[in-house]
C-alpha cells in the first residue's frame, strides 16, 4: 500500500504544505507559479502512488524516476518563489529542506530497487 510508504508520506505532507504556502501568491500568478507549484507537487504524490500500483519493480522504478524529475521541478519553482518575493526566506528553507528529503529518499528507494533485480 503506497500510503505506508515513508516517502509517500513525507510527498503528502509536502504537497498540503505547498498548497498552505502558495494561497497568498498574486492572484497574477493563479495560472502561473501557484498552478505550477500545486501541479508538480500533485504530481511527485501521484506518481509514487501510481508506481506502487503497477506489477513490476521495473514500472514502479520508472515512475519513481518520474517523481524525481518532478522534485527538481519544485525546488526550481521553489526558489524561484524566494527569489521573487513570494515566498519568505525562512518558508523557503523549510519547503526547500522537505523537498531535497523527498528527493533523497526517492534515490534510495530506487537504489533498493535496483539492488533486487
């Protein structure tokens, strides 16, 4: 079940905390960065989901590896919203901090993968 998942978790509870910080962005930016943001953070959640429900390490690596991207994405977009001003530095931290350990446990979860086959 991908909800017991630690990296799952971890996704979720990054997902609903970049939805929190994302609702006082410019409404200029509804179809921009805060569309953005909320997209590939859905999207590292989804796909770790979606991966676990597939029958083979090899589908479920290849989605895992998919999520990685995502999480580059967001931390991409993350700074970008420091940068800005819409995100305070020390939110920033915290989001960019949560999202390099979704990243790093992504990468060792695909390691286990690949230690199987």
């Amino acid at each position: 079940d991908y909800r017991q998942l630690a990296v799952w978790k971890r996704a979720y509870a990054l997902t609903a905390e970049i939805y929190r910080s994302t609702r006082p962005f410019p409404d200029s930016e509804r179809y921009g960065l805060t569309s953005q943001m909320r997209r590939a953070a859905i999207s590292i959640l989804s796909n770790i989901a979606e991966g676990s429900g597939r029958q083979s390490d090899r589908e479920q690596v290849r989605f895992l590896r998919i999520v990685r991207g995502s999480t580059c994405e967001l931390e991409c977009q993350l700074l970008l919203s420091r940068d800005v001003g819409y995100l305070k530095p020390g939110a920033w931290l915290i989001l960019d901090s949560d999202c390099r350990e979704v990243g790093r446990m992504l990468t060792g979860l695909i390691k286990s993968f690949r230690s199987r086959q």
